[in-house]
C-alpha cells in the first residue's frame, strides 16, 4: 500500500481543535494545609481493636482537639462540592459536601510525622492485620463535610492499585480505610455514627456502631474482607472527617 509521505522541514498541522500551543492539563494546586501544632503525637498511639472484630480499629488522640478546630476552620475555606443526589449504577446513596486532592506531600506528614507509621508497625499486637507491609498512605486526600441531614447509605470500601510517588516508584495496595473525625457532639455534632454489619445485613440487633470522637482516627478493612457499613444521618451540627487509606507494598 503506498503511503503517504510528508515533505522534509514542513510541520504537521495540529489536530482540528487543539492549539499547537496547547499543553497538558494542570493538576489542581493541593491545598497548604495547616502544619500540625503542637507537634504531633501529644501521646502514645496506641491502635485498639474492637472486641468484637479485628476488622476495625480505633487510635484515640490522633489530633489533639485544637488542632481539629484549627483544620475544621481551613477546611470550611476549600471549594467543597455537593455529591450528586442521584448515584451511579451499583453506588449506595450519598449526601454530603466533599473536597478531593492528588497530595503525595500531605500523606506522607500524616503517615511519618504523626506517630502513625510507629504505631501501625512496631505494635505486635496488630502489626500482622495489615494485610502485608504498610508503606505509607493513599495521596488520594479526601474531606467530607456532613450536615443536618446528610448521610452515607450502606455500601462497602474498595481496594485499590496505585503507584507511590517515591524513588525509585513504589507499587502498592491500599488495605484499609483511615477516616478521621474533627467534630463529635463535643462540637455540637448529633448522630454521623459509623455503623458496621458484621454479617453483611443491616439488622439493628447486629450492627457495631462507633461513635464520633474528635481527633480519633478509625481504621477498617476494606476490599474483599470490607464489612457492610454505612454513616448515619447527621441530626444537627456538623461531621467533618478527613479520609485516606493505608497502602501495603506489592
């Protein structure tokens, strides 16, 4: 078949629409978050399990009640956005207002400045639950911001593949869902439990509710072993939480 030659030193023309100008999309600027003051952990990190699964953890006194107030008031100036009322295919209901950001810089301070990266790996008690080797944690950074009213409908966590940013770049999986709460009804916040099912039905008599605790961070399984969970409408107040999720090497 003969092809088609183009004449030396005579530049091909731009595809119709695009500006031989054009370039990439910018990624979005992630935000300067507030630095963690005072320097973190104001205590031991101490990972509990629930008595009743090893499916869920809790961390007390991950941030300290001052520095929740301090993140709640920048997180108030983030472009948040309303999720859709109606979901996709398969996707359980959700209302809330959120903001999402790529932020390899800000996983890395939660995970090896906070206490966090200590508590996960040298406590032997639970450093075989991970599901592998934790190297850090997911730059997928997520605010959800809950109002009166809103809710999160019964649905379950996926696992994911990602790449870390590192050097050299760092094939990971992510385990387990991080969800940490800067408001509780201390705040003023009334209802927003996480509430699990154990046995993957959202009977009253089964369920495990953990309530909101300002700066307590909790962890649950997710993937194949997620359980079903849900989060409860907020009656009054506000339900801030900040998400992230634990990454296990490949």
């Amino acid at each position: 078949m003969k092809q088609k030659t183009i004449p030396k030193n005579k530049p091909q023309k731009p595809p119709k629409g695009v500006s031989a100008l054009s370039a990439p999309p910018q990624l979005p600027t992630p935000p300067d978050w507030p630095q963690f003051k005072p320097p973190l952990p104001v205590v031991d990190l101490v990972p509990k399990l629930h008595p009743l699964t090893p499916r869920i953890a809790t961390i007390p006194f991950f941030f300290p009640k001052s520095l929740c107030r301090d993140y709640v008031t920048f997180l108030k100036t983030l472009p948040l956005q309303t999720t859709p009322g109606k979901p996709k295919r398969g996707e359980a209901v959700r209302v809330n207002d959120r903001f999402q950001i790529d932020d390899p810089a800000f996983a890395t301070r939660l995970w090896e400045t906070t206490g966090l990266k200590g508590a996960l790996l040298d406590n032997e008690d639970v450093k075989g639950l991970w599901g592998g080797e934790p190297a850090g944690l997911s730059p997928n950074i997520r605010v959800y911001r809950y109002s009166k009213g809103q809710y999160f409908d019964c649905h379950y966590d996926d696992s994911n593949n990602l790449v870390l940013p590192t050097t050299p770049p760092l094939p990971v999986r992510t385990t387990w869902t991080l969800l940490l709460y800067l408001t509780s009804s201390t705040e003023g916040c009334v209802g927003g439990e996480t509430v699990f099912y154990p046995h993957d039905r959202p009977l009253p008599s089964e369920e495990i509710a953990v309530s909101l605790e300002t700066g307590t961070l909790l962890l649950h399984k997710h993937g194949d072993d997620c359980l079903l969970h849900e989060g409860r409408e907020v009656k009054a107040g506000e339900k801030w939480v900040l998400r992230t999720d634990l990454c296990i090497k490949r």
